[in-house]
C-alpha cells in the first residue's frame, strides 16, 4: 500500500498531466469544449482529493 505523501505525489503528477491536455485543447483551432469542461472537473476533483489527502496526514500526524 502507498503512503499518503506517494499518493498526493502521484495525484498531483496527473492534476499536472490533464492541466498539459487542457492547454494543448485550447490552443487547438478544433478545440473540444465539451471534452476541456470535462477536464477540468477531474483537475478539480483531484485537487479536492489532495486537499483532503493533505488534511488527513495533518491530523494524523
């Protein structure tokens, strides 16, 4: 099993991936604004997961 601070790692590598795709869609002339949105809410939702990640080594430490 990983540790919480692998997991934020790994979580926070692929915010940074999807954050890559994203950019590379706008500054496409076709860009897919359906598939941008949706991007945007797995960025969103792994950076309430690291939040919440970051909270709990706090408290449990």
């Amino acid at each position: 099993m990983m540790s919480t601070a692998e997991h934020v790692a790994q979580l926070t590598e692929k915010h940074h991936r999807i954050e890559e795709e994203i950019q590379t869609e706008l500054s496409s002339p076709s860009a897919d604004h359906v598939h941008i949105s949706e991007l945007k809410r797995q960025k969103l939702r792994i950076k309430e997961k690291i939040s919440m990640l970051s909270r709990e080594e706090k408290v449990t430490h």
